[in-house]
C-alpha cells in the first residue's frame, strides 16, 4: 500500500494511488482530521470537524464507484 504524508497531499500523486489506497488515503486524512478537531480551539473545531466529513464522503464515493 502507498501512502502519501498527511502534511504533504499533492493532487498529481494522489491520482496516481491505485482506488484501494485512495481510499484508506482519504479515511487517514479524516481520521487526522477528526483527531485535530478534538484539540483545536473552539473557532477550529467545527472546520476540522467538516474536513473530516469531506474526507469521509469522497471515501465512501470512491467506494461507491469501485464496486
């Protein structure tokens, strides 16, 4: 599995993951983002907690269509 670094997501090498690790990709960066929302302050919370959401959905779409 290939992964890239959460603080380095680069479109051009996500496209190039094969659907399987593009999708533990977006539920790591969820999972990350879920974990920032837990210790930002109260004005981040909501957006990291988004972000996460965001992250879920386009997992589950990738999901969706590689079925």
């Amino acid at each position: 599995m290939e992964q890239i670094a959460l603080m380095d997501f680069r479109g051009d090498e996500f496209v190039r993951l094969t659907t399987d690790d593009r999708i533990r990709q977006c539920r790591a960066f969820a999972e990350e983002a879920r974990y920032q929302a837990t210790i930002a302050d109260r004005e981040m919370r909501f957006e990291y907690s988004a972000l996460a959401q965001h992250w879920s959905d386009l997992a589950d779409e990738l999901q969706k269509h590689a079925t």
